[in-house]
C-alpha cells in the first residue's frame, strides 16, 4: 500500500512531497538535515512543526500607497528580485518612479507579493 509523505529540513520547510510504498517512505530523507513525516501536503501551503503537517499562516502585510504595514518580524522585503532583511513591523519604501514588484518573506509565513506604480 501507497504512503503520501513529505521531506522537510530542520526549519520545517516542505522540500519535497509524494507517494510510495509504506516501507519506502523513510528513505526518502536522503540528504543531511533532512526528515520525512507521513501525511498529505502542498509545498507552497504547508509547513511542518512539533511532527505534524500544519497550513502556514497568512501574511498580515498590507501596502499602501509606498507604506508596508502588518510585516511580520523578522521579515525579507524583495523589491524587484533585490532582497533586503528588515525587523519593524512598518516601512516606507523609497522607490523610484516606475512600476515595482514586492513580495514579502518570512517562512513559516505565506508571501505577500503587491506590485506598486510610482509615478
């Protein structure tokens, strides 16, 4: 019989996920830092924590205007592919005219991505 799994690293990231048979499902951690949990999983929505598979929270970052607000602390705000690490919970960004893209990072959390036109 067919196991669903997931592989995940120490920070609870789902690496990899499928189906194989039952007593195939412990070596699919085959990297260092790697472990495998049973369960059915997403990658993008998922993450593991205290040995179960959990849906990662949503981001509470909000954009207005060039103001990021709600981040999550810590956080990494990428403005067009730059990446910047940031530790408040608000920023103003100066931005040059033009469109932008935003995402904001900060695993377990789900990315937020806004895009922004500055004129």
């Amino acid at each position: 019989m067919n196991s669903q799994y997931a592989v995940y690293n120490g920070a609870g990231r789902i690496l990899r996920y499928g189906s194989c048979p039952e007593e195939m499902v412990q070596i699919q951690a085959n990297h260092p830092g790697e472990s495998v949990i049973v369960g059915a999983c997403d990658d993008l929505r998922h993450y593991v924590a205290g040995g179960e598979i959990l849906e990662r929270p949503e981001n509470t970052a909000t954009l207005i205007g060039t103001i990021l607000t709600g981040l999550p602390v810590p956080c990494t705000i990428i403005i067009d592919g730059q990446r910047y690490g940031h530790d408040e919970s608000a920023v103003e960004l100066d931005l040059l005219a033009g469109e932008h893209t935003i995402t904001v990072e900060a695993f377990p959390v789900l990315d937020a991505t806004f895009t922004v036109s500055v004129p």
